[in-house]
C-alpha cells in the first residue's frame, strides 16, 4: 500500500523468493482499479509461477508459485496484460 501511495498511479507488482517457495503481491492504484483487476494480474502472475491463482480485492491481491526460474517471464506476461488494457480501454 506504501508503494501505491508513493506511485500515485499504477500497478505495483512484488515479488518474495523463500525456501523456493514465491508469494506475490499486485496493488493497482484507486484511480485504476476499476479498469485494472490486481485479481487478474495476480493470477496471471501466478499461472507463470507454477501457481494456482490467487485473491484478493480489485486494489490488492495476493498469489504464489514455486519456479523461481520463472519470475523474470511472470513479470513480462503482467506487463503485456497491462498493456493490453491500457490499448484496448485507453487508460492513457
């Protein structure tokens, strides 16, 4: 939430590696979160990862994985989805 507030507007996306074992969080600005799911974003994260899904709120959510190997393609797909948002709903 710190990361947000410091944004202003935008997609915060974080990752943890510990134990081989990946958490992720997604936080999407108040501004964007009616046109920005950090659910979707979470579980598009995840699916990259080795997870399963994840939950959360439209703003804040949460997810995991295991294939640490992974995270650097994890990042591109989140990134392509919100390009892919912004270019077909004009968020600019």
């Amino acid at each position: 939430d710190s990361a947000k507030i410091m944004i202003k507007s935008g997609v915060v996306l974080v990752y943890n590696v510990k134990d081989e074992k990946i958490s992720l969080v997604v936080g999407v600005t108040n501004d964007l979160s009616s046109k920005i799911s950090a659910v979707e974003l979470a579980k598009i994260a995840s699916f990259n990862i080795g997870g399963k899904g994840g939950g959360g709120r439209p703003d804040f959510a949460q997810a995991g994985g295991m294939k640490v190997n992974k995270i650097d393609e994890s990042i591109i797909s989140v990134e392509n989805e919100i390009n892919r948002l912004i270019n077909d709903t004009q968020l600019v």
